[in-house]
C-alpha cells in the first residue's frame, strides 16, 4: 500500500470510531441447528452494492454478518468482466459506497493514490480504477467476504432462520441466517436475454453482451448487436476495435435513445421519496423511465462512429433469423442483414424461476401484475414480471401463507427498480437506497427480538451513581 493510502486508511478508521454511536452491542446470538451460531444478515453478492451493505450493517453494530460471491476477487460485478467501457458513465463526484464518510469517498482513495493535481484532471473513472477501489475499500473496513462460494438453494429453516446452500471448491455447505439481501446486481431475478427470433441460435453464432467473448476472434468478421442502449454500443466498439469486418447496430425503435433519464433523477427527493408513493406514480414514473432505456453519453457514440465499418439500422426489430451456410441472416423490416456473429444487449429477462436460489418460492413471489392494474394506455406485460417489493426490499407473497419465510430474503438488485427506482445497482442511488435497506433489516431484526428486549430492559439494574452516607446524611434524614 502506498504512502497515501496507509495514511487514508488511518483515516477511515479514525473518522469511523469518532461516527460510532451509539456503539452498544445489542443482537443476542442465534443457535443455527448444526450448533454453530448462526449469521444475522447473510448478504449474496459482493459487488458494490454487497460491500456498501455489509458496511451500513456493520455502522449500525450487526456485525455478525457475512458476504459471499460466486466469482474469484476482484472479479466480483462487471468491472473486470462484462462491462466494456472505459470508463463509468457517471460523473466522478458523485458519491456512493461511502455513506457519506468523506475519507471512504473514490475522490480520496484516488487522491492518495494518484495525487489531488490527477484528480482534477480527471474526466470520468477508468472502470478498472473503480474495480481497485472497490478492493480497497472492502479491505480497509475488513468487511467478512468469502469468494468462490455460490448460492444454490434458499429454504425455510428452524426458528425462524433461513438456510443457505452453499456450494465452494471444498463441497457443499449449509449456511443459516436470519436475513438474506440478494445483492446481485444486473441478474438478480432473472438472466441477460435473447430476444425470441435469435433464441434457437447456437451459441457459436448467437450470445449475450454478458457472456465471455473472445472478440480478437471477430477479426474481420460480420458482426450484428441487437439494441441500442450503452451496452449495446459497448459491445459494438470492442469488434470494431478489435478488426470486425463490419458491425450492425440494430435498433428497433424508429431513432436511438439520447435522453438520459437517470441525470435528471439524481436529486435527493426523487431517490429518497420514490418508492414512498403509491403504485399508480412508481408505475407512471418507471414506465417511461424504463421504456426509454438508458441513453449513451457522446463518447460511447463516437466510439463507434469513427470506424468505417459501423453500421446504425434504426427502425430495424429482429424479426427472424435463419442459420446459413457461412453465417446467420437476419430479417428486418428494413431487409434482411448477412452476419456471422450476433451480440444481444437487450437488457435482463424477469424469470424468478431460473435462479437456482429461488426453485423453492419463485411461483410465490409476488410480481408488480399480480399487485396492481394500470390503466390500458399503460399497459406493459415486461414492466408487470418485476417483483413487488414490500418497504423493506423483502420479497412478498402472491398466495398469503404458502411461503412466509420469504419475507426475510431481500432483493437489492437491478430487479428492485419498479418499487425503488435506482437502487440496488446503481451508484448514484447508494447514499438513499442502503440506508433504506439497512433500516428495513435493523427494524426487523429489533421487532423480531422485541420480547427479549423487553426483557433486557426490565432486568436492567446498572446504578449510574452510589450514594456515599456520611453521618451528617444520616442525621439529617433522621
């Protein structure tokens, strides 16, 4: 560790022993059924939303907590893996993980690493400048993280405690918790999708914008993306740079999304207050939020715009594919487009029922269609699959009684944006949405140990003062 970052670390510790009150313990530990003690808080999922929950659990003494992620670390989220950009699309100044503590803030570590003269001549963060941030900042408050550990199965436990199957390298285990937060990012309810006209493709031909691909071997080939959001340009600029013969941008809208809707709800009212309104607003609001996807910066644009061999079909819906000899040919409205390789970033399919987690409840969990009916023009069957979270980010039940256990599993994922807006994955939600989910748990965990803390307080007899009798005292009384 660098100089600056020794000294910063310094200050991070500092700074959180002087934010520290009320510091009293105050969860009494839970026998698990195997006798070990069993976990207050299990969170799923390491990324930045994990991490920054784990922190605002551990601000609030729950500290018998653990984190777990499938992936090795460092690996943890996008930023080394799927996302293919240089740099974050959000400006550097907004906050997020940090809480609000100013030392914990990406501003801070980049200025002890790089110095303050960088930073201000910094545009946007390099993503793999966040990923290293993350790092640090998962190791400077010694959050409890267990990599290379995958979630297979959620169940009801005894008295009232979930258990986690947990599958590592060793075998598998059983984990137990009160409360589970599926911090998982971008799939956290479901999976990237192939639109259904490409879905009987191989995957030689045909994969998502999350997949591995090796796009060096895309060296003069023809290339189709399907979609036109940042992700979507994403995966156009890595074959392009990597030599792509020719890349197709398919759009099926009549003209590209510029708009960004998510600059304009970066306000403290909208991001605290959201998901206080009734579901008539939330719907009105996340339907046209939604449905305009989110807009590309001119960068992103440019990035593709510059190569020859880019290609922007707008009003072009894949309407059918059809495998070939040498490739895969794609019908339009606009005709039919020869490609070799197909790229779909098309966003993430609502499919509860494909999270091996989840095989125990997900015909139970409620969805926003079976909680409210929007008027016709609003209509929209894609926005209806979002599940339908209780003020907590707790799962609620379609049918009341069939699985009451899952409203000790909470959803802080891209999947909770119909109840929450920007929330479980998003950086410039984090300083409302983990406050918000940390004060569902806390609250919860305080009324389901409401008796014995009742108890505590009756049996409380700690004097603060003992009263030394002189005999002037006793005479006086006397």
């Amino acid at each position: 560790m660098s100089d600056g970052l020794a000294a910063l670390a310094v200050q991070v510790r500092a700074d959180l022993a002087k934010t520290a009150h009320p510091s009293m313990p105050w969860l009494t530990p839970m026998t698990a059924p195997d006798g070990s003690r069993a976990l207050d808080v299990l969170i799923v999922g390491a990324g930045q939303s994990g991490l920054a929950t784990a922190f605002g659990l551990q601000r609030s003494q729950v500290t018998n907590i653990l984190v777990l992620d499938k992936a090795d670390e460092d690996f943890e989220g996008p930023w080394l893996t799927y996302a293919r950009m240089p740099t974050l699309r959000s400006p550097k100044d907004y906050t997020g993980p940090d809480l609000d503590l100013p030392s914990l803030t990406y501003q801070a570590w980049h200025e002890a690493k790089f110095g303050m003269e960088s930073w201000r001549d910094l545009g946007l963060i390099p993503r793999e400048y966040w990923a290293a941030y993350l790092l640090w900042y998962r190791k400077v408050l010694d959050l409890p993280v267990r990599n290379g550990c995958e979630v297979t199965d959620i169940a009801p436990g005894v008295n009232d405690l979930l258990q986690a199957t947990v599958r590592t390298a060793r075998g598998v285990e059983m984990l137990y918790a009160r409360k589970i937060v599926l911090a998982t990012g971008q799939e956290g309810m479901g999976d990237w999708g192939i639109p259904e006209p490409l879905q009987h493709l191989p995957a030689s031909r045909c994969v998502t914008c999350a997949a591995p691909t090796d796009f060096t071997a895309l060296r003069g080939k023809r290339v189709a993306v399907i979609g036109a959001g940042a992700s979507a340009f994403d995966n156009a600029a890595m074959a392009l740079e990597a030599g792509a013969g020719a890349v197709h941008l398919l759009c099926r809208r009549a003209a590209i999304q510029l708009v960004q809707p998510y600059r304009w709800l970066t306000f403290r009212g909208f991001l605290r207050h959201f998901s206080e309104l009734d579901d008539s607003w939330r719907w009105r609001f996340m339907r046209a939020i939604l449905e305009l996807r989110e807009g590309f910066p001119q960068a992103t644009y440019d990035r593709c715009a510059q190569h020859a061999t880019f290609h922007l079909h707008e009003g072009a819906p894949v309407e059918g594919a059809r495998e070939t000899v040498d490739g895969v040919l794609l019908r339009t409205p606009r005709g039919e487009i020869a490609v070799d390789f197909v790229i779909c970033a098309t966003g993430v399919m609502m499919d509860f029922a494909g999270r091996p987690e989840l095989k125990r409840c997900a015909d139970n969990i409620a969805r926003w269609a079976d909680c409210y009916t929007p008027p016709p023009q609003e209509q929209s069957p894609r926005l209806g699959a979002f599940p339908y979270l209780s003020d907590d980010y707790a799962f609620r039940e379609r049918a009341a009684g069939r699985t009451p256990w899952i409203s000790d599993i909470h959803l802080f994922a891209i999947a909770s944006t119909m109840s929450f807006g920007p929330s479980g994955s998003s950086i410039n939600a984090m300083t409302t949405a983990v406050p918000k989910l940390v004060h569902g748990l806390t609250r919860g965990l305080f009324r389901a140990d409401i008796d014995k803390h009742w108890a505590a307080f009756q049996a409380y007899d700690v004097p603060q003062a003992v009263i030394r009798r002189t005999p002037a005292t006793a005479a006086g009384d006397a």
